[in-house]
C-alpha cells in the first residue's frame, strides 16, 4: 500500500497520541494559531466565529457543539471553520473545569447549593424507569444551562475582541513582512 508506516505503530502508541501531542503542546498550539489566522475572511468574521465555538463549549450539549456553533457563527457572521477549531476550548481535559463554573454560577442564579442539590443516582434507577432518569438527570443538568449562558456571554466577548485584535496585529505584521519582502527583491 502506498504511504504506509513501514512499522506498525502500536495501539498505545495511537491512544496516547489522542491524549498528548506527538510534537508537544507549544508546537500544537502555534499550529492551531496559525490555521485560525491564516484562514480566509475578514478579522470579525474569523474572531466571530472562534468565539462562538468558544462560547458554546460551555453549554452541557457536548454532542451539539460544532452544530451551535455553526449556528451561532452564522448568525454573528462568523466565519464557520473558525467556529469548529473554536470548539477544541471544550475538550475532556477542560469539561471538568468548565461544568463546575458553570454548575455554580447556575446554582447561584437559581440560589441553591449545586452539589449539596444534587439527587442520589444509581445505574438501577436508569433501568428501573426512564422517568427515574429523568427525574435525577434534570437537576443536574438544569443549573449548567443556566450557568451556562452568562458563562457563554462573556467567554464570547473576551474571545472575539482578544482575537480580533491578535488578527489584526497577526495581518499588519504580516503585510508589513510582505512589503519588504517585495522592496528586496524589486531593488536587485
């Protein structure tokens, strides 16, 4: 087969692959960095839709994040590949983190303890009835929807105006590189 490893790598291998980065996560990070800054469109539209991949990382509907995030790119007009790579903010190693601001700023809202509040749940009760499911999963998750929005609202306006200003700096020096770069090569 064409472009195929001459060794096979092996299972562990792939999985901690999957976990930390192969290169390191400096040189992910500039990576990311520049497919965002390198992506075509205007800065508003790449910081928007950045930050509304962002922002909706902090809703409990982990299966839904690149769909809201489309969805809220398109309606600031935001740049929708942006709002995908956006989305890499809530990832495993961050969702415990973000579930637990976002649970206590609900439970503030709704003025109630979130853990003290939540119910006693065993794989029993979700078997016994999908109502008992229901019932306990509701609490749990009702306070991080509520959380979650304020939580979103803010996260969004810091990512759009801080990228926003990162990618006009990122296309200033950019041009100014290109300029010179053409100054040179016209002088010989």
């Amino acid at each position: 087969m064409l472009f195929r490893r001459r060794d096979a790598v092996s299972v562990w291998k792939t999985v901690s692959g999957w976990l930390w980065p192969r290169t390191g996560w400096r040189r992910a990070g500039q990576y990311l960095w520049h497919r965002i800054a390198r992506l075509p469109g205007t800065t508003h539209s790449i910081a928007a839709g950045v930050a509304a991949g962002a922002a909706v990382s902090f809703t409990p509907f982990i299966g839904l994040h690149f769909l809201m995030g489309f969805g809220l790119a398109w309606l600031t007009r935001g740049n929708l590949i942006a709002s995908a790579i956006g989305t890499a903010l809530g990832n495993p190693w961050t969702f415990p983190f973000i579930f637990a601001l976002t649970g206590q700023v609900g439970a503030l809202i709704l003025g109630h303890d979130f853990i003290a509040d939540l119910p006693p749940w065993s794989w029993t009760a979700l078997f016994d009835s999908p109502f008992a499911y229901v019932s306990s999963f509701l609490p749990v998750v009702f306070p991080l929807i509520v959380g979650g929005v304020p939580v979103a609202i803010v996260v969004w306006l810091l990512f759009y105006f801080s990228f926003k200003a990162l990618l006009s700096g990122y296309r200033a020096a950019r041009q100014l590189r290109l300029q010179k770069k053409s100054r040179l090569v016209s002088k010989q």
